[in-house]
C-alpha cells in the first residue's frame, strides 16, 4: 500500500504544464489561419457574372448554439435568382453568399448544442450563405436526414416542401375532393404541392407548365395539365370547373393575381406567395417590375365578405424566426417521406466552377424539380 501511496505522490510533478495547452492553442490557431473553403459570393447585382467562386481563408468560428457544417449538396430557388438582381430584401447587400438550403455533415457543434454531434447527416434551411463548402448555422436550423435519404434529396426539400406544405395545410387547410391550381407545377414548389395534395384524398390538381413537361407533371399526380403559353389557363380551369376552385396557389403576382381571386369559388382561398414575373432576364428588368407593381393586387375588405373569399400571402423568409412552426411541419414532411408519399425529384447536379450554367439554366424555367450545386460530388 505504501507503494502504491508512493506512485501516486511522484506522479503529480509529471502533469501537463501550462506551456503544453499553450503550445496546442497556438497549433489550432495556424490550423485554423490555413483553413481555406471555396464559396460563391454574389459580387454585386445584375447578370450571371456577379455570381463568382471565391476562396475564403479561416475556419468559422462558432458561437453558442451553432454547428458547422461540411456542405454536400446546396439546391438553388427562385429566391437566389431575384436575389442576384436586387429584388429580395432577405438578402445582406454584396458582397454576400447566398442559399438557403443545403445537405451535409456536421463536423463541429458549439457550446450548448445537445440535439446534434458531430457526424450526424443534416439538412439545413437557412436565411443566406450556404452556397460554399462549410456553413455555420444554428442548431434549430438543421434537420436530421433519415435513413435512405440522398444528400441531393435532402438538399432539394426544406424550401420547397416546407413551403408548399404550410401553403396547403396551414393557410388552405387543404381537405378531401377540394380543387387547386398549382402554378409552375413543374418547379420545386409545384412537384411538392402537387404530392402533398395526393396526400389527401381525391384532391383534384390544376397545373399550369409548357407542353413539354406535361407527360412529367401528369405523372407526378397533376390530374389537369395547362399549357399556360398557348392557352389562357382561366378558360381551361373553367371548362372543368365552372363554379372555380377552392385553393390558388400563386407565385406569379401582378395581373395573375387578380385572376386567381376571381377563379375562386365562395370559401376559396387565394395563396400569393411570389411575384415571378418581375423577373424578366438576366439583369432586372424595370419595365418588368413597373408592370407587375402597376397590376398589383389589391382588395377592400367589404369585398372579401361580400365575395366569401380569402387572401393570404406567404414568405417562408419571414418565418425564420419562427423555427418551432418550420420544425412541426418538417417532421411532418419526413413521415411522408418515409412513408414513400413525397419524394424530391432532382432536374440537375452542377459543379460549382459551373456558377454561370448553373444561374443560367435555372432561370430559363427549363427544369423539372429541383436544381443542384454538388460541393464534393466523391462523397456523394
């Protein structure tokens, strides 16, 4: 026992002194200054060019609550595309780097984070600046992937879903044998919305899309495709429905608008939650954004009582203060997923030396679902 007691003693003088951790916080600081990640900075407002691929020098550094995450796979929306032209105000002025959703792992967390370590496979929904190879979000920002998910599916539904989700249920309260219109019924948003409407039964489905992506929307659970481009989509809802519809879905704004309100029938609810129109080419278009202001819809409240009809408008980035409300509806959505009732589907992967293809293609309105920057296609 005296020997034991001995050991004990004579081994304290051998405790790391304070030169050591020194000497290792001085070691992750260089480590940290050598740190480099690519990342794609909107430059200033106007055409694709102003889109570049810039390496940024430093690891982030995390606060309370955050993680860091090594980006996979980040999706592109309309929003960064309005964004680019000075036309979303959710948007820090240039330089800045956009997105707003990715997939991928996470390779730190900071302090008070319980619900995440290092590892886990996330999803992330975020304001801004997850178009580069690492993002520091906070924890409630992330979402776990299940099991069998895709970094490419996941980095293609927190924006969509989540919004076509909160439109149908939320505001139109979505119920059997009810009728909607889905506009851009191939995009991100309308592929959601159309699969969350088959989540209801007989919900009968309107969508508008160019004849070449009719086959594919049909397919998708769409039950009357409308080529918007040679014919006036008011009449053709109306040769199906003469009394109109129960829920409009409405990203276009300006005259649209007022021609979802008046295909509403009594009880119907009109959802506006965009006004593409505005964008009209690469750089903004003024006499486009005059024409969708000067069309602007507006309603006197006597009217709505009058007409039975209601008017709701829906930006899910105003709602990033209100993560509980995102977070119910996103653990709905996975139960779907897992279910096998909602699925993603991916138009395109593109590297990220691809910006200007990639910008490009998106705003042609060419694509089928959802378009992807791949950051590390090898461990895809």
């Amino acid at each position: 026992m005296d020997l034991i007691y001995c050991s004990i003693r004579t081994a304290k003088p051998r405790q790391p002194h304070k030169p050591i951790p020194e000497f290792f916080r001085v070691f992750q600081s260089a480590s940290e200054e050598t740190f480099t990640y690519r990342a794609l900075v909107l430059t200033g407002y106007g055409g694709y060019d102003k889109v570049k691929l810039q390496v940024k020098k430093g690891k982030p550094a995390l606060k309370a609550g955050e993680v860091l995450v090594r980006v996979k796979v980040c999706g592109l929306n309309f929003a960064d595309l309005m964004a680019r032209q000075g036309l979303y105000d959710r948007l820090p002025s240039p330089p800045v780097t956009p997105g707003m959703e990715c997939s991928g792992v996470v390779e730190a967390v900071g302090e008070e984070v319980t619900d995440r370590k290092v590892g886990d496979k996330v999803m992330v929904l975020n304001r801004f600046g997850l178009w580069q190879e690492v993002a520091v979000v906070p924890a409630s920002h992330t979402f776990l992937i299940p099991d069998g998910m895709s970094f490419e599916e996941a980095a293609a539904l927190p924006v969509n879903y989540i919004t076509a989700y909160l439109m149908l249920f939320d505001f139109g309260n979505l119920r059997p044998n009810q009728s909607v219109l889905v506009h851009a019924a191939a995009g991100g948003v309308g592929i959601a919305a159309t699969q969350l409407c088959k989540t209801v039964k007989d919900v009968t489905v309107f969508g508008t899309a160019s004849a070449s992506k009719h086959e594919a929307i049909s397919q998708g659970g769409v039950t009357h495709a409308i080529d918007y481009r040679t014919k006036d989509y008011v009449e053709e809802v109306r040769k199906i429905s003469p009394k109109g519809l129960d829920i409009i879905l409405d990203p276009l704004g300006g005259s649209d608008t007022h021609k979802a309100y008046n295909l509403l029938k009594p009880m119907g609810k009109l959802i506006t939650y965009g006004a593409a129109n505005m964008l009209a080419g690469q750089r903004k278009n003024l006499i486009a954004v005059a024409k969708n202001w000067y069309h602007q819809f507006s309603i006197h409240t006597l009217s709505l009582i009058q007409g039975n009809k209601s008017v709701c408008g829906f930006h899910l980035g105003y709602l990033d203060g209100e993560m509980e409300l995102i977070t119910e509806a996103m653990n709905t959505i996975l139960d779907l997923y897992k279910q096998g009732k909602v699925k993603p589907r991916i138009d395109s992967t593109w590297h990220l030396e691809q910006v200007v293809d990639f910008c490009c293609f998106g705003q042609k309105r060419r694509r089928v679902g959802q378009i992807l920057a791949g950051i590390l296609h090898s461990s895809l």
